[in-house]
C-alpha cells in the first residue's frame, strides 16, 4: 500500500516547460557582442519626461555541482546516462529513505563562496520548498532558504565598453547568497500521445544556486557576469558550466524605472540557455516593458519564457493563481556547521569536519588575478588578458609560445589575437583543436624575429602550418621558397626594373612627395612574393630615386 | 488506509504552519510523549503503529521502550477550528491531497484539534528548534557511488512505463470543481 503511494505521486501530476538543453552555441567571446546598455525607447518620448527610463536586472544562477555522486545520495552523476539507470530509492523518494549528505557538494559551495567574496555561514540550515512536479517526486526540494551555507558577496565583471567598443568597463554585482540545493528529474513532453516521460537521473544532484542582486541594467552585463561566474566556477572546478548541457542556468529578473524612482514591477525570464540568448532575452524585456510604460499601461508581475526562434519573451501559463512554497525546515538533516582550523571541537571525527580556512588557501588562481597578472607579466593590453582568459587553453597556449621564442610577449599577442584566434573562430574549433601547435608558432616567430622571413611570408607558412600540421615552419620556408631575399645585386635588379617602368611616380618622389616610395617598395614586393628585405629594398629605393 | 495516513500526517504540516502561532517551541522532553500519543492512539488507522509495536525497540536506543503521555483536558485547548471551504480548497490544490468526503473531512478536523494540544505546552524561556536532531552532528558522507543501478527495480513500482521512462499525465490533474465536490461530499454522508 505504501508502494502504492510512490507509484501514485510518481505517475500523477504535472507540467514544466521542458528542462532539456538542445542548443549548443558555444560561449565565445560574449563580450564583443555589439548590444549597447543604454537601450533607446523606439518610441518617442515626450520632453517633459526628465530622466530616461533603464533597466534593472537580477539574476538567479543554477548552477551543478561538479561531484561524482548527488548531494544527498550516492548515485552517480553524469549527463546523458540511460534513463533512470542513475537513481536510488531516496531519488526515486520510495518512504524510508533519508538524505545523506555529500561532503564534496559543501566543499564546492563553500569554495565557491569564498571565490564570490562571501561571507560563509558557520551554521546553515536545511528547508523543504514543496511544489508537484512529476519529475520531483518526493513533492519538495531540500533547499536553504532562511540561513543559506554562503551570503554578502561580490563578483566583479568586465565588459567591452566606450565608442569603439575597446574599452574594458570594470563592474561589480552583489551576490546576496549562495544555497545548496537539489535538482528536479527531466520531463519528456509527448504531446502526440498526450504523456510525460520522467527521467530521474538528475533528480537530486547538486545545486549552488547563486543569488544576485538587481545590480545590472542590461543584457550584455548580465551575460558577462555570468561569463565571469562561469570562469570562475571552471577555475575552481566546483562546475563544469556547460550550459547547453543544463550545467548552467539562468533565470533573470527584470524591470525597468527611472532612477530615483522606486523599481518597477518586475518580471521573471526562463528558459534561457546559452549567454547570448541571455542578453537578447534579457534586452527584448527590458524593451517591451519600457514600451508598456511609456503607452502609460502596467507591467504584469509574471513568469515569462524566451523564445529563441522570434527572439521574443512570451508569458508561462505554469502557475495556477498564488504559488505557495509552504516552506518548513527540513526535518531530517540537523543544521550544517562549519569551522575553521582553530575552533575546531575537540574529539571531532576529521572526515566530518570541513574547514573554510583550508578551503580559502587552497584556491586556484581566479580568472580576474590571472588577467592581471598576465598584463603585469607579459605587458599585454588588458583586453588581450580578456580574451586570453576568455578561451578555454589560450592562457596556457601563449605562454608556451612566449616560453619558447625570444620575440617579445606583445608580438607574440598578435600572432595569437589574429592568426591564430582568427582561424580557429573561423572553423569553429577550440585552443586545444589547433593544429598549429605552441612549438610550431614559437618556431614561425623565431624565424620573423630573426630575420629570416618577412612578416607577409610569415603569415603564408602560418597558413600552411594550419593546412599541414606536423611540419615545421622551416621545412615549409624551404619547400615554397620563402625565405627572404636579401642577395642585395639581386635586389638592385628588380628594383632598377620598378624604377625604369614607372617613371610618373620616381618623378613625384624626386619632386618631394616622398610617400610614393612605398608605392614602389609594394611592386618590388609584388615581384619577390614579398619576400624581400623591406629594410634593404627602402634604402635601394631611396638611393635609385634621389 | 497507508494513504490516509499519509494524507493525515500531510495535514498535520499544514495546520501548524498556516493555522494559528506556530508552536516549535515545545519542551524536549515533553516531545516523545506527543510523538507516542500520536502512534499509539490512533492505532486503528495507521499500519505503523502495530509495525512498531510488533518490532524489538532494542534496535533504537533513542525509541523509548514504553510509551508514555498524559490525556489534555478537553477544557484546557483553545476553541475548535472550523476549516472553511475556501481553505479546503485551497489546502487540497496546495498539498495535492483529495479529502473526498465528509469523513476526510473529519480526520482533517480532529488532527488540527490533536495539534491544538501544543498550545498547552509552556515553552516559556526554551529556544525554538526545528528538529529534535538540532544538537546532532549532521553526517557527511564520502563522494563515492554506492547507489544506483536499480533501474528494473524501481519501474516495477510504477503503473505505467514506457522503455525505460516513468510514465506521467501531460499535465496538472484538476481537481473537481466545489459544485462537484458538495455533491461528492453529499454522497458521503450516510
């Protein structure tokens, strides 16, 4: 009869927008999108009205822990796993069964507090937030509502800013707090047999659920906060942050009010999985709302989804009039306490104790010290470290590079920025798919620094480099003959034959215009596959032409 | 019968938090006795009890081995609350639970009125608490898998699968409107 039970709130119940992540745009680069914060009203507004209206954004972050097993029960974690094949009985909520806390979940959430400037509670609690779900099927979520395991944080994010677009505008977002939580199971909708397919292989994994204050005024800040988040938790290794894979979500809310004023009713936007969607989502809100209230009408307080084909937010019919959480404590988990190596009780078993201060001291190098370091070190511009970081293995890859030539750090920036970045972007491959290695490049600059190749050659073996991976760049300066003239009687030739036929232009120099030269270096050039010594064909010039 | 055990429990959590000043601050040794009085005289509708009973209480040191608990006088609780239709209503949509009838009904009366006997309890200068567990160590456990595998195991507990995928409704069940439910309820009565 109890069997029953579990069969009866498993199979009864309810609908959800589905929780499955088929978008797979990949995260480069988000910040050099071109949406701009201040949004202009496409509607024209009236003098009178004194201060323009903005936008304010909020954000709430699911984002997964990354651990071997759920946080309250020792079935495997993993993505794409067979259905139901990674679910116990205290997943599946069959009675009897009891929360077992993973001490890994509260080593990440308390890492992850500490990377987020917060303040870590030395005692959290444990609440039941209770809604129906069929792919929840014990009817509520362990969460920490009233005393969460990490509060009072920052995050500090950059984007690109100013009238070209080069500029890095430095940011902060108060992080109100940091919750343990669990994850819902998956709900497969088929429509066409009128059924839900319930997979609970996720139900009861790991959550940090991020609380943001509505500190942003639009898109592109939220996506790059989140951006930010999203380094941050790769470099602690507390989540993946896959969002396509659901490793990352994001709901927003948003309203818009003139400053000064109080806020504005606000709406909640779901359903958004990927960073750029994120910013249109979030843009195409504030926009509509701005619109509402400048036609002088009232925004709803409702939930709204994204839809990525119109690129429009559309309202949820998901709650049935008031929700109401009934949140009460969670009666089978006493509270969590922390400590710090000094007040550690004596007599405590050490497998049960997690310390925040060895916690703090063993926190990798965070994405904003790495951009700074890497600009005091290698004297790169502050949105080169961006990018650098940015990209997942590019740190690593100039490094190498600058490791292994003599060239300076700052040209060796351009080789990765342009051809390097530009080529994988184009084929849309990631660092570690290049197939020019570090050494490769390390070994094509060398050659340009010692003058052995012009800088257009370079970019040709650079090219061949990429189409043929293995060889080096001195093999293929030797097969299409590329390295560079600098036999000066040769030189002296074919820039006699760029003088002879082109009297109009050695007239102009002779006259003064000394700007046509390089005119004339360009067909020397043009005659040698630009590989002659720039420096040398200058001064054959000058002297030919004086 | 399991069910309306479980329902009855269920009502339990919503009485005390939506109905009156929530008590948490009873005594701790007060406790057990509120807890037996709950198994032990109710036993003819809850099946644990008689699990219970049947069971060696050795095994838990922390069950008492007898029960203990002294009757509250009818005249000491507070008046009886009157559940109004708007709030059945509401607490059925709310708790998913379907009281189906004026005998439903009834047990949801007299378990708000079994909670009414918190209010006797003096909790004068004593800390709330959110469990009897507050002052234990909460475990922690080792990231290693354990658990899992047991796909076949649980779909049999189900009524309805599909390959390996828990079957459920496309969507929320309505519950029946109050016209239908008041002439369920009229039914009921005998």
């Amino acid at each position: 009869m109890l069997l029953h039970i579990s069969k009866y709130i498993i199979t009864r119940h309810l609908k959800r927008a589905p929780n499955i992540y088929h978008s797979n745009i990949s995260f480069r680069r988000i910040w050099t999108s071109c949406q701009r914060c201040q949004i202009q009203p496409q509607m024209k507004t009236k003098r009178h009205v004194s201060p323009e209206m903005v936008g304010v954004v909020g954000l709430e972050i699911h984002a997964q822990i990354h651990s071997t097993t759920k946080l309250f029960s020792s079935s495997q974690v993993k993505f794409s796993a067979p259905p139901n094949s990674l679910v116990s009985f205290f997943d599946a909520s069959l009675p009897g069964t009891l929360p077992v806390l993973n001490r890994r979940c509260v080593e990440a959430a308390v890492m992850t507090g500490l990377a987020l400037n917060c303040t870590i509670n030395k005692k959290s609690l444990f609440d039941r937030k209770h809604y129906f779900y069929a792919d929840m099927p014990a009817g509520y979520q362990i969460t920490q509502q009233r005393l969460p395991i990490a509060v009072d944080g920052t995050l500090t994010y950059s984007h690109l800013g100013g009238k070209k677009r080069n500029q890095v505008v430095t940011k902060t977002v108060r992080i109100k707090q940091i919750q343990l939580e669990q994850d819902s199971g998956k709900s497969l909708h088929d429509d066409y047999r009128s059924q839900t397919l319930i997979d609970l292989n996720r139900a009861g994994v790991g959550l940090m659920e991020v609380v943001m204050e509505p500190d942003m005024s639009c898109g592109e800040e939220a996506a790059s906060a989140v951006r930010e988040l999203q380094l941050i938790l790769q470099a602690l290794g507390t989540c993946l942050g896959n969002m396509s894979e659901g490793q990352l979500r994001v709901d927003a809310n948003v309203s818009v009010h003139r400053p000064g004023e109080p806020l504005g009713v606000r709406t909640e936007v779901k359903n958004i999985n990927s960073a750029r969607y994120l910013a249109r989502a979030i843009d195409y809100e504030i926009q509509r709302q701005m619109e509402i209230v400048q036609a002088g009408g009232t925004v709803l307080n409702e939930t709204r989804a994204y839809d990525q084909k119109s690129g429009n937010t559309v309202p949820m019919r998901d709650k049935e009039g008031l929700q109401d959480y009934r949140f009460m404590p969670e009666p089978n988990l006493p509270p969590l306490l922390l400590y710090d190596s000094e007040n550690v009780p004596e007599g405590l078993d050490p497998t049960q104790v997690v310390l925040i201060d060895r916690l703090r001291a063993e926190l990798p190098e965070l994405p904003g010290i790495k951009r700074a370091r890497l600009v005091e070190t290698y004297g790169i511009l502050p949105e080169h470290s961006f990018i650098l970081v940015n990209e997942d293995g590019l740190v690593d890859y100039f490094e190498s590079v600058v490791k292994e030539t003599k060239a300076e750090p700052r040209k060796v920036i351009g080789w990765v920025m342009q051809e390097l970045l530009g080529a994988l972007n184009q084929q849309n491959l990631r660092v570690s798919q290049s197939p020019v290695s570090p050494s490769a490049l390390a070994e094509l600059v060398n050659l340009l620094e010692a003058g052995r190749i012009s800088s257009s050659a370079a970019k040709l073996i650079f090219q061949e480099l990429w189409k043929s991976p293995g060889k080096s760049a001195e093999q293929i300066v030797v097969e299409l003959d590329l390295g560079l003239v600098n036999d000066r009687e040769k030189l002296l030739r074919i820039c006699q034959t760029v003088v002879d036929t082109h009297p109009e232009q050695v007239r102009a120099i002779r006259s003064g215009n000394k700007r046509v030269l390089n005119k004339l270096i360009g067909e020397v050039q043009k005659r040698t596959k630009g590989r002659a010594d720039p420096a040398l064909v200058r001064s054959i010039l000058e002297e030919q032409t004086s | 019968m399991a069910l309306c055990c479980r329902s009855t429990a269920r009502i339990l959590h919503i009485a005390r938090l939506r109905l009156g000043p929530l008590q948490h601050r009873h005594r701790v040794e007060a406790l057990p006795s509120v807890v037996e009085s709950i198994l032990g005289t109710t036993s003819t509708w809850c099946r644990w009890t008689s699990d219970r009973n049947s069971s060696d209480c050795s095994l838990n040191p922390k069950i008492p081995r007898e029960p203990t608990w002294e009757p509250v006088a009818e005249n000491e609780l507070p008046p009886p609350t009157h559940v109004p239709a708007d709030l059945v209503d509401k607490l059925e949509r709310l708790a998913l639970v379907d009281f189906r009838n004026q005998e439903g009904l009834d047990c949801l009366d007299k378990a708000i009125r079994f909670a009414d006997q918190l209010h006797v309890v003096n909790t004068e200068g004593v800390e709330p608490m959110d469990s009897v567990l507050e002052d234990r160590a909460l475990y922690l456990r080792n990231d290693t898998v354990g658990d899992g595998q047991c796909t076949e195991e649980l779909l049999q507990l189900a009524k309805s699968t599909v390959e390996e995928y828990f079957v459920a409704p496309p969507g929320n069940i309505p519950l029946p409107k109050r016209e239908e439910r008041t002439a369920m309820l009229k039914n009921s009565e005998f």
